[in-house]
C-alpha cells in the first residue's frame, strides 16, 4: 500500500510540475535576434489561414518587422483534399500582407509540431543558419521548445497572445491541460500526439 501511495504521489508530483512548467515557459517572451522566425502551422481552408494560424503570422511578422530576424519560415504539409499546405497557406497570408517574398521560406512538411521542427531543422543545416524564434500559442511554448532543441536548433519562444486558444481562461486550463499530457507522452516517447484540429501538433 505504501509502494502505491507513494507512486501516486510521485506521479501527482511530476504531472503538477509538468503543468506549472507549462503555464511558466508560456507567460515569457524570448524574443531576440535570430536567424529565423518560425511560425508553427495550424489549419488553413483552401489557402486562408485559420484565426488561430493567423494570429501566429501576424506576431511573425511584427518580429520580423522589429528586425530580429531575415526571415520567416512557415511550416506545415497537408491533409487529403486539402489544395494547399499551411506553409504554403502562411506564406499567402503574409505576402498580402506586405512581407516580401524574398524574407519568407516555406517548409511545407509535417502534421503535426515534431515532424514539421525536424524539416525546419533539415533546412537550416542546408541554408547554413543555427537560431531560431518559434511562434505559436503560449500554452504549446514549452513542448514545441524542447522538440526544436531535441533537432538540433538553437530554439527559443515568442508565443502570441491574440487568438482563439488565449481568450478565456477556460480555453486556457484546456489547453494547459492538454499540452502537459502531451509533453510528457514526448518525452517519454520522443514521439508526437497526433492533433489533426488542434493546430498544437
């Protein structure tokens, strides 16, 4: 009975720390200079970025606009059916936006965060650039950090505080919520939960 309590407790113990990790990492800003700000896809419909997406482009664009970066680096594949890839649908977003295209890198790849942080960490290591500022909603910060490390970036967070996922603090425990059981299952199995219409990958 001791042995059960006692793992209880511990598992208490790492989940609560788990989550308090989360809604630490998610209330900093870790903006800098860096080669790349990437933005992390979420859905798009048949091109148009989805509020949640969008909200990520446009904190993209401020900091590439306050000059930390020379570029901006949009990820995510496709879904069957789909016409277009959230890279692809981001670098739409942004262009019409006044981004040039030149500034704008698409790494059409991944459904969902892990996979789509490896491509991006394959095409720095061919472009020749190390750091990075990753966008995406806070709660998501810590998880999509650690994955971009694990790949060999030199990753930090600039999370956006506009949007759907950050408007009450009921979508907020959510997603708390669900980012620390994510981020345990990653780094116990060092693979990703597959989300297809969380745009939290």
């Amino acid at each position: 009975m001791r042995a059960v309590v006692g793992a209880v407790l511990i598992a208490m113990l790492v989940v609560g720390g788990t989550a308090f990790r989360v809604w630490q990492v998610a209330r900093v800003d870790e903006r800098r200079p860096v080669d790349a700000v990437v933005v992390l896809g979420a859905a798009q419909y048949d091109g148009d970025p989805s509020s949640i997406f969008a909200a990520r482009l446009r904190h993209a664009q401020a900091l590439y606009e306050q000059g930390l970066a020379p570029r901006i680096v949009t990820t995510g594949g496709n879904r069957a059916g789909d016409s277009f890839t959230e890279a692809e649908a981001g670098r739409r977003y942004l262009l019409s936006r006044g981004v040039p295209a030149s500034a704008i890198v698409t790494v059409p790849v991944g459904s969902d965060t892990l996979t789509s942080v490896q491509a991006v960490a394959d095409r720095a290591r061919r472009d020749g650039w190390t750091t990075a500022l990753l966008v995406s909603d806070p709660w998501h910060s810590l998880r999509s950090r650690q994955m971009a490390r694990d790949a060999g970036l030199a990753a930090w967070t600039s999370p956006t505080r506009t949007g759907p996922v950050v408007q009450t603090r009921e979508t907020q425990l959510r997603y708390i919520v669900r980012e620390t059981g994510a981020l345990l299952f990653y780094l116990l199995t060092h693979a990703s939960v597959d989300t297809e219409t969380s745009g939290l990958g």
